[in-house]
C-alpha cells in the first residue's frame, strides 16, 4: 500500500515522522479553516488547485482539519447558542467542500474527525461538531469518516497527555495507535499498521500552488515539538538545515546557471527529491537526474514529484553506476553523511565520465580530507569555501577548469554565515 496523503492544518505535522504517511500543511487554522464561506472557500480553492497541479495522487487521502472546534472553545467559557451555531455551520462547510474535492478527483476520501483537546467543554463542542458533520456527509458514499478519539483520549474524551505534544496539538506518539484504526479502516495493512516513528524527511519541502503554498514539514526532531502546556513553540530556532540547504542551493543555482543550463545537474544522495524538484523548477526536467541509494526515499521522491506535476521515474537511479550518464555539474549536498566507499564508488563513476564533468560541489564535516580527495583523485581544484553554522558544515566546490569565478565568489560571501 502508498502512504496515506495526510491534508489540513497543523496537527498534520505529528504524521511527519511515520513513513506510512505524507503530510501536507496547508496553513494555520486561524486563516485556513471552515469559520466563513470566504475562508472556506479558501481552503477549497488551495486544495483543488494542488489537484490541478498534481501529475496524479495515487495514494489514500486523509483530510484533517480540527482547528475550528479549537477556536470557537478559545472564544467561549461555556456552551450557548452562538457557539453551536458557529461550529454547526463550520461542519456544514467542511462536508461541502470534502463532496466537492471527491467528486472533482473521482476517488474516495477520509475524513479525519476533530482531534480531542484540553477539557471538557471542548469535547462537548467536538461532539456537535461532529454529530452535525456526520450527518452532512451521510449519504455521501465517497466520503469516509474515521473517528481516531476513542484510541486516543480518555473517557470524558479529553486529550491523554501520552500523546500530547502541546496545549491543543497531537504529538508522533498519537500516531501508532491512529495506525491500528487505519488497518481496521482497510487504509493501511496490518503490517504497516505496526510502523514506528522513526522516519524523518531529509528538509521541509514548500509546495506553491496558484491559491498558496503548501508545506511537507521535515527537518525537526519529532521530541522538540513536545513541550509544556505553558510553553511556546518557536518554530523560527527549528528546520535549520532546510534553510542552509535553501541558500547553498540558491548560491550554486545562481553561480552555476551557465554551466546548468549548458551541460545539465546530477544530484547524489537526492533523499526524497527535495533538490531534484528544486533544480527541475530552475532548469527543466532535460537538465537535471540523480541517485539515492534508499528504495524508500526514492519512492518518496517519485510521489512528491507527483504533486509538484513532475515524473521522475526516469530521472532518479539507485545507485551512481545505473545513471546513464554524469551531468556537467555534480551536486552532494549529503557528502558529509555518506560513507567512505560509497564516496569512492561515486568518485569512480565521475572518473569514468571525467570529460563531462566541469564542476564538483559537496558539502563536507571534514575539509582538509575531502579537498586531498578530489585534489588528488581527480585533480580538480579547490575555488570556493562556504562556512554553515549547522553542524560545522562546510560547502566546498571544486572545478576542472581556471574559469573565472568572481561573480561567484560574490555570492558565496554574500551568504557566508
């Protein structure tokens, strides 16, 4: 079975962690939620334009949205009519726009019921959320609702703090005993059903739309969005390496563009395709192919394409010897974590395609060893230095020829850190 495309607000981030799942923030619920027609149509417009953009979604599609319930609880101490009206009609538009992205993709889709939260009184609002919610879509067929509660709260339906990662939020632990209810939902095997949370995506990858952006998170250790009730999560400290990949791979864009647009990119250890789509974007699905060694993040890689409108099938290899042929820029931007003789394997296939190649870029833990390296193995020489803050990382590009690189030495220090 695929994993299961997961798509709503920002409890999404908790199934980031699973490999059973690809989760799509597609915004805070203070804006992207079913509180007004405008907003409501908001949300449905960004997700249909995600369908239009997709080349397919041939995976299980789980919409989970429990913002609403959250807010109108925030705004009231008790129950009374204006608020059961708020979340009565907040139920209705949700089911309408369900109906419509069903009917618009010709599938099925889930629907993920409101999450539990805090007290009592939440509950009693998520209960006529729910109640008015389940009646909307009861004579929808292509709608499924999977009410994931009784798993994961306790008898007053109150949020257990095992799986709380915040004052409202859900953490990863939620999401094994989420699994079992998918399994028995026939969405996800039995096997699948007992997946850990150990998977992790490489860095965030930002989906735009033509109505807005959507957002894989990735890039943060699932224990730092835990925290106490009284604490605030800030997410601008988190996803550090998704923003030095983001402007190491701006700079190389940016000076090598001649040489891209020339002679093509070739990307190792692509992860799950985060450069690869990046590069696709810039240059064009002609310029650009790469390898990963995982069979599971090529797969990744290969559905993620999928939403972006991209295949890359034909693109992405699993190894550098099946790569048909070495492109004139060589990009590793997981030099640093890759080992030694993978690092000779892939040395040996730029060998054999030495007459293409004119410019080598990796980011490296260990400079001096890695500059002998290439000097010495291919004798290319050492041009730029581009020093991170991230784990003492250092981006290192080498080049076969005595071009002039001024106008690239002007942006590495301009995003030197």
């Amino acid at each position: 079975m695929k994993p299961i495309l997961v798509i709503g607000d920002s409890h999404v981030r908790a199934f980031a962690y699973n490999a059973n799942f690809i989760p799509l923030f597609i915004g805070p619920a203070a804006f992207n939620n079913f509180l007004t027609d405008k907003n409501s149509d908001k949300v449905l417009s960004k997700i249909l334009a995600l369908i239009e953009k997709a080349v397919c979604i041939d995976m299980p599609i789980l919409f989970l949205f429990s913002g609403d319930v959250e807010h109108v609880r925030r705004k009231n101490q008790n129950l009374n009519p204006e608020a059961q009206t708020e979340l009565e009609e907040s139920a209705v538009r949700y089911a309408n726009c369900v109906k419509k992205i069903s009917e618009r993709i010709g599938q099925d889709v889930f629907v993920g019921l409101t999450l539990p939260g805090r007290d009592e009184l939440y509950s009693l609002f998520r209960e006529i959320h729910k109640s008015k919610l389940l009646s909307e879509i009861s004579d929808i067929g292509s709608v499924k609702p999977i009410d994931f509660n009784a798993n994961i709260s306790d008898s007053s339906g109150v949020l257990l703090e095992e799986y709380r990662a915040d004052f409202v939020h859900i953490s990863y632990n939620a999401i094994l005993p989420i699994q079992l209810l998918l399994a028995k939902a026939g969405i996800l095997s039995d096997q699948k059903s007992r997946l850990g949370c150990e998977f992790r995506w490489w860095s965030s990858i930002n989906l735009g739309t033509d109505e807005g952006p959507f957002k894989i998170w990735g890039d943060t250790d699932k224990d730092e969005l835990i925290i106490d009730v009284s604490e605030k999560l800030v997410l601008k400290h988190a996803q550090r390496r998704s923003k030095v990949l983001s402007q190491n791979f701006a700079v190389i864009r940016e000076t090598y563009k001649t040489e891209i647009e020339r002679s093509g990119i070739t990307i190792a250890n692509l992860k799950q395709g985060q450069l690869v789509i990046g590069a696709i974007k810039h240059f064009g699905q002609g310029k650009v192919n790469g390898f990963e060694y995982s069979e599971q993040n090529r797969h990744f890689a290969n559905l993620v394409g999928q939403l972006f409108g991209y295949r890359l099938d034909d693109l992405i290899f699993p190894n550098p010897i099946s790569i048909p042929r070495v492109n004139g820029v060589v990009l590793d931007l997981n030099w640093w974590k890759t080992k030694r003789e993978l690092q000779d394997g892939f040395i040996e296939r730029i060998r054999a395609n030495i007459e293409a190649v004119t410019v080598i870029i990796i980011l490296s833990f260990d400079v001096r060893s890695d500059i002998r390296l290439f000097n010495k193995q291919l004798h290319f020489n050492t041009v730029k230095l581009n020093e991170s803050s991230v784990d003492s990382l250092t981006l290192i590009s080498f080049e076969k020829s005595n071009r002039s690189i001024l106008a690239g030495l002007s942006f590495f220090r301009k995003y030197k850190k």
